[in-house]
C-alpha cells in the first residue's frame, strides 16, 4: 500500500513549486487521510471519497463538491503510485463550487468601513485597520499580499511598495499615489509608538506584534462591513476583502475609459500591477461587472477574442 501520507507531502511539494498555495487544499486532504485511516482503508475509492466528501451536516451542495474535488485531484496523483486508487468521477456529486458574483464598493461604503474601523477598541488595530483597508483599495493586492508586506517593502520615499514572490512567485512593484504615501507614512509612525518592539518584521501586525493572519483578518472585515452597513445584496454577491481588486480594476479601467485613453494598450500595465500572469486573466475581472463595464467590455471582446 502507498504511504498516503509521504504522497500528500510530495503533492504539496509538486504543487506548491508550480506556485499553488493550498492552504485549504493541505487542511481538508489530513482530514481525509484521518478519515481514511479511521476506516482501516487500504487504498483511496470512490465510495471512501463520496462518504468523506458529504460528512458536514447542513454544507452546501458547492462546499461538498469542493471537498470531493480536492480529494478526486489528490486521488489522481495517488493513481500514478498505486494501481488500487480510484480516482471520483467528476458527476459523483450534484453541486458544483459557484464562483461569487463580485461586491462594487461604492466610495461611500469604503468610507464608512474605514470610519467602523476607527471605533475598534484598540488603537492599533483602528490604525492597522484604516490603513490596510485603504492600501487595498487603491494597489489591487491580494489580502495575502498585504498582510504579508515586511517593513521594508513599503518603499514610501519612492512611492511604490514591492510584492516578493507573491501568487505564482511573480514579484512586482505597486505605485502608490502621494496621498496613499502620506497615509501610510502617518500609519507607520503610529504604529511604531504604539508597538515599539514587534516581534516579526511585518509592515501590518496585531496587538501581540505578530503578523495579521487571513483568518482574523477576514473575520474583523466582515464585522467592520456590518457595522458600516454593507451587506450582501444576494447570496452569491456579499462584501468580501477580495472584491476591492475587482473595485480597483473597474475603477481604473473606468477611470481610463473616461479620460478617452487607449484601454487596449494600457491593460497589460494593469494586468501587471494586479499580478496577473496575462492580460486574458485580467478580462474576467471586467466582464464579470458588465453593467458598469459595458463600454471598455465592446473594446475588449474584440482585444481578447479567441484568448479565453
């Protein structure tokens, strides 16, 4: 029989190199494996999966069809070591994960989460807050990014921050705007009063000097969107951190659009800043949000036809 677990760390490791993070991916396939082991398994099966995949009580059908998918795409890996693995077939399970449909922010709605953010109790989060709020919105980084930020990539005499290695390991340089350096030179020089020996080297960091983690840094958004009001408008569109990148590539993309700029040139120097590998990958962000895009979307079909 396979070591399932040795097999689960060179995934990981295969993965990882072509530039996956897989944190969920990591956590739900040791549960699997705990599940496995707990049902004296010998190898990896359909049955096992589909029985694995539908434990949550009350999950939705997405959620399920997420954990089945993780496992059908540990099993194929497994496959190629083991000849008694098989591998879920894709229709085992009815639901499929939904992609959100993306939260706009209105300027309003920033402003009043940023204005909840400074009636959090303590004064370093009000400031941690306030400030990585605002460089969301107006850089297009990932969360991940952001709070992964050291001291020193925030270059504020040169008005850019610098991305090391972020998705795929693609390392970029951010530009930021005279009013985002003075808001982050202000953030800066509040936080180092306020938590003057930090225990890592991070430019964001919680009350214990410690780097902000995704989760809490999710959960405090969420709160901050409830008490500025900004709800979901279905259940497939609420307010999510990762929706201010969509705000930033509408926005800019607007903002070109009106200025009688040329769109088509101009967007791989979004698709840069954004991180993406290729302008295609930077279309869905648009096309997503046709009802304010219609007008550079007419552009860009023609742009991007046959790419997608």
């Amino acid at each position: 029989m396979t070591d399932l677990r040795k097999a689960l760390d060179d995934y990981l490791t295969v993965r990882r190199s072509l530039g996956y993070r897989l944190a969920v991916a990591e956590r739900l396939l040791n549960q699997f494996l705990d599940f496995l082991e707990g049902s004296d398994a010998s190898a990896i099966t359909t049955a096992l999966a589909i029985r694995w995949a539908s434990l949550p009580s009350g999950a939705s059908p997405g959620w399920l069809a997420q954990r089945l998918s993780t496992a059908r795409l540990f099993a194929s890996f497994v496959a190629g070591l083991d000849g008694q693995t098989e591998i879920p077939p894709v229709d085992c399970l009815p639901g499929r994960p939904a992609r959100a449909t993306p939260y706009l922010y209105r300027d309003d709605e920033i402003e009043a989460i940023m204005a909840a953010a400074r009636r959090l109790r303590t004064p370093l989060l009000v400031h941690t807050y306030e400030a990585l709020i605002g460089l969301l919105s107006v850089s297009g980084m990932r969360i991940g990014e952001a709070i992964g930020l050291r001291r020193n990539d925030v270059l504020l005499d040169e008005a850019c921050v610098q991305v090391i290695e972020g998705k795929f390991n693609k390392s970029r340089e951010l530009p930021l705007a005279p009013s985002s350096v003075e808001a982050l030179r202000h953030f800066a020089r509040v936080r180092d009063e306020l938590c003057p020996r930090p225990r890592v080297d991070a430019f964001f960091c919680s009350t214990a000097g410690t780097r902000l983690t995704y989760a809490r840094v999710q959960q405090t958004f969420r709160h901050l969107c409830d008490e500025a009001g900004v709800v979901a408008t279905s259940p497939r569109c609420r307010p999510r951190l990762h929706d201010l990148r969509h705000r930033f590539a509408v926005t800019t993309l607007v903002s070109w659009q009106e200025a009688g700029a040329d769109v088509d040139a101009l967007l791989p120097l979004l698709s840069t800043v954004m991180g993406h590998v290729n302008p295609a990958s930077t279309y869905w962000y648009l096309t997503s949000t046709p009802e304010l895009m219609a007008p550079v979307v007419a552009r860009l079909e023609k742009t991007f036809e046959g790419e997608r």
